[in-house]
C-alpha cells in the first residue's frame, strides 16, 4: 500500500500491535487532566478515523465502540454517549476510505474535519435531549486543531511502515 | 444449493449491518443510563479497567507536582505553619464555646423532648481531578466503595458544601459539584429562616429559584442547608445572595448566589457520614404496615424526588 493511492512509494504492511499501541497511546492522552484546555483534539477519534481509513479492515466499529464506552466511563459522561459517536465516525470513515486516500494529504484533511465535527455533534446532541445547553462555541475549536494535526499524524503513524529509499535499486551501472 | 462465496472472501457482516448493530446498542445504552440508571454496575466493572490507565496517565503530572513542591521554599511552609497557629488560636475561643454550647444545646433538646441532632463526622477525601465532560461539573475524589462511600452522602470544605456523591467506583467516587445544572440543595436564609432551594446555573453560580418578586432576601444573605431533604445535614453554609432582579414582568424574583465553599478549587473535601434515617412513631409505623399495598409502590419514585431536591 502507499502513503497516498496517487504515490509511487510503497509501504511495508501494518504491524498489528502497532495499531493498539496507537489507539491506547491516544487513550492516555485522552485521560490527561487537560480539561482546561478546551481546544485540545480528541485524540481517540483522530487515531480512530486515522486507522478506519487506513485500515478498515483492521479497525472498525468495534474497536469504536469498546473505545466508546471506555471513554464514556472514564469521562462519567453518559453511557454510550462517546460509542454512538465513534461508531458512526469510524463507519463514515471506513466507507470514504477509498476516496479519501486518493487526494493529497491537505484534502484528506479537509475530508478529516467532518468527521471530527460529528463526533462533537453526536456527543452534543445525545446530551441535548435531557435538555442540555451548549458548553460555549469553544467545544467545536477541538476538531478543527484535530483537523491541523492529520499532517504530523499521518507521518508518526506511518513511519515503522515507511522503507528507506534505496538509490542502488534501479541505478544503471 | 446455497451460492455462498468461497471462505477465503469472507469479512464478517456487510458494514451497514455492523453499524446498525453497534449504533443500536449504544443507543439502547444511552437510553437505559439515562432513564434508568441500572448500569452502575457495569460502569463499576469498566472502571476496574479505565482506572489503571487512568492513574498512568495522571502520574507524570502528580510528579511533576510533587517535585515543584518539594523544591519550594521552606520559608514558605514556615510562614504558613505560623498563620496557621494563629489562625487555631484566633479561632479557638468560639471552638471552646462551640463545644460547650453544643453540649447546652443537647442537653435542652433533651429538656424539650426534641430530637437530638446527629453529630457531624465523615471521610477526609483528596480531589483528583474533575471530570472530562463539558456538560456537567463533576470531580473525582480518592475514596470509594472500599472506604464505604455510598451514593448520596454530601461533600463539604472548610467554607460550606462543595457537593453530592453521585457515584461510587471501587477506588473512587464522583461528587457532582452544587453548581452543576442538575444539583439543587434545600437551603434557608440564615436572617429570616425563609426555605427555599437553590440550583447550579453550570457557569460557577448559584440560583435561587421559585421565590416570589416581593420576597425578604438582601444582597448577603447566607444561605445554609435546611436539612428538609433528609440529607444535608442542617446548617451547613452553601451560599451568598450577590445580585437580586425584581422584574415585574415575571412573578418570581431572579436571585443569584454565589458559593461560599471553594467549589471550583482542588484540593481536600470532607464527604460526610450519610444522614440517620428519622424513625417514625410506632404508631404510624403499624398504620403504614397495615394500609393497602399500593401505597408501597410509589416509595422509590418519592426517594428519587427527595434526592435531586
């Protein structure tokens, strides 16, 4: 597989481990006591979208949903609330998969952003029912970070599967 | 004759089927949690998992903490244990009283046949940190079902009353904060013993609600726990009147407070022994045994209300 379906690089298959070790790695960073901070990303639905996109036939609704609920728990939020958002983040994500990984990384991101915002929205509109207000305009800043982020993440998480260049390989003598 | 594909094609369900299944479920989690509130214990049973990454998570922050701590002055902590000193003594006069008029006071309610008031005792507990959900104002504290915390008991600082337990995890337990949306306390005024109850606004402020537009209340006024709930202790300080609207328009008066306990701060909380539960008269008792069983139903309902007023 390439980095993009346009480049020419291929890449070395996906270390499965690895994919863990992204998703809880974002798991900790989710728990970090940041919540003054209302712009950071939610590093869960970024690695997520990330890896669904990547692959989706690695990662899906169900990783979505375990995740989901280990959030909703560590959150005390209501249960099932961050489930239902990455669930349908992580589907959006895997049935655009194949087109997103077509355009360069600037565009994917662009892609990126709306689901982001539906993670957000999901959360926000679970919440509204019991009849909820909106926490200030400051809790969808987090997406849009997320959404400048793809550049950095795309390169972290595929380095291990990035093969040096190799200039003897097609050389002439 | 079945047209199925060779096994070497096969993925599972088609997505479409996998989100109906997952959206379902975690809508029907949704639904049960906040109708029915029957998955605590699952949520106790998660937490045994988040917990421990939670705790990884938090700890090169408490370190970094410890060691800024540790590193700072000695001067400092000098100082402070001198307004400390000063602070006890300065206080001690109304402690010795206090103690003695308490004494006074029990022994007149016993004179009077009144029943006695329960002594104030309860489980020092350190703040962790609040909770991640924007939508509510909720801290986790460090002692939970292992320290025999239950669901309900009331939380106070050295000011006034910080909160409510909500819920109660095996090493922890979550304190929803009186400012938060969905808290109310009963509470009187202090100058004229008018009852009412206050509720969160969810910005850090107080409301109280439901008083008419010519009520007695002042810019001031102390608020303090009536006790009517069967909860809060009595007399517990949980606000001040800042600012008072009289709009004609509406029939009740605007009044919001502020919190006299340092809600937003962190740092250590006192979650108090639950409230002993008043026993009815013998004879009441025999007459609520011996009426119709319908009367039986509506108790949880009744607990329900009295605990979210």
């Amino acid at each position: 597989m390439q980095p993009t379906f346009s480049s020419s690089r291929i890449l070395q298959p996906v270390r499965p481990w690895f994919i863990v070790a992204s998703l809880l790695v974002a798991l900790v960073l989710n728990f970090l006591p940041t919540d003054a901070w209302f712009w950071m990303p939610d590093w869960v639905a970024l690695v997520l979208i990330f890896w669904s996109i990547r692959e989706p036939r690695h990662v899906g609704m169900g990783w979505g949903f375990v995740l989901g609920v280990a959030m909703d728990v560590a959150d005390a939020s209501l249960m099932g609330q961050h489930a239902l958002a990455y669930v349908l983040a992580t589907y959006a994500a895997a049935a655009l998969s194949r087109r997103i990984l077509w355009f360069p990384l600037g565009q994917q991101a662009l892609h990126v952003l709306p689901l982001l915002l539906i993670v957000q929205c999901v959360q926000f509109a679970v919440r509204a029912m019991p009849g909820i207000e909106l926490p200030g305009w400051g809790y969808f800043i987090g997406p849009f970070v997320g959404t400048l982020l793809w550049w950095p993440l795309t390169f972290i998480l595929l380095l291990p599967q990035f093969q040096p260049v190799d200039h003897d390989a097609n050389r002439p003598i | 004759m079945d047209h199925q594909p060779p096994p070497f094609f096969k993925r599972g369900p088609a997505p479409l089927a996998r989100l109906s299944f997952y959206a379902a479920l975690s809508l029907a989690l949704v639904f049960v949690d906040s109708r029915f509130r029957t998955l605590e214990l699952a949520r106790q049973a998660i937490s045994v998992f988040t917990h421990p990454i939670q705790q990884m998570a938090h700890a090169p922050i408490d370190s970094l903490r410890n060691a800024g701590d540790f590193f700072s002055s000695v001067a400092r902590f000098e100082e402070e244990a001198v307004r400390l000193r000063r602070e006890q003594l300065e206080r001690a006069g109304t402690l010795l009283r206090a103690e003695q008029l308490e004494a006074e006071n029990e022994r007149l309610r016993k004179l009077l046949e009144v029943k006695g008031r329960q002594q104030v005792s309860g489980h020092v507990a350190q703040i962790l940190y609040a909770a991640r959900d924007p939508f509510s104002r909720r801290v986790v504290v460090d002692k939970g079902l292992q320290d025999k915390i239950v669901a309900g008991q009331p939380v106070v600082d050295a000011a006034g009353v910080v909160g409510q337990v909500t819920r109660v995890f095996p090493f922890v337990s979550e304190i929803t904060l009186i400012t938060d949306k969905e808290q109310a306390v009963p509470v009187q005024i202090v100058r004229n013993g008018l009852r009412s109850v206050v509720f969160g606004l969810g910005n850090g402020q107080l409301e109280l609600r439901f008083m008419p537009a010519n009520a007695d209340v002042q810019n001031g006024d102390l608020l303090v726990t009536s006790g009517l709930d069967g909860i809060f202790q009595p007399g517990l300080p949980v606000a001040k009147v800042v600012h008072i609207e009289r709009d004609t328009s509406y029939s009740f008066a605007r009044i919001n407070c502020e919190p006299v306990a340092g809600v937003e701060n962190y740092g250590e909380v006192l979650v108090l022994d639950p409230r002993e539960v008043a026993a009815l008269p013998p004879e009441l008792n025999k007459e609520a045994n011996s009426g119709p069983k319908p009367a039986a139903k509506p108790a949880p309902a009744k607990k329900r209300a009295l605990k979210k007023d």
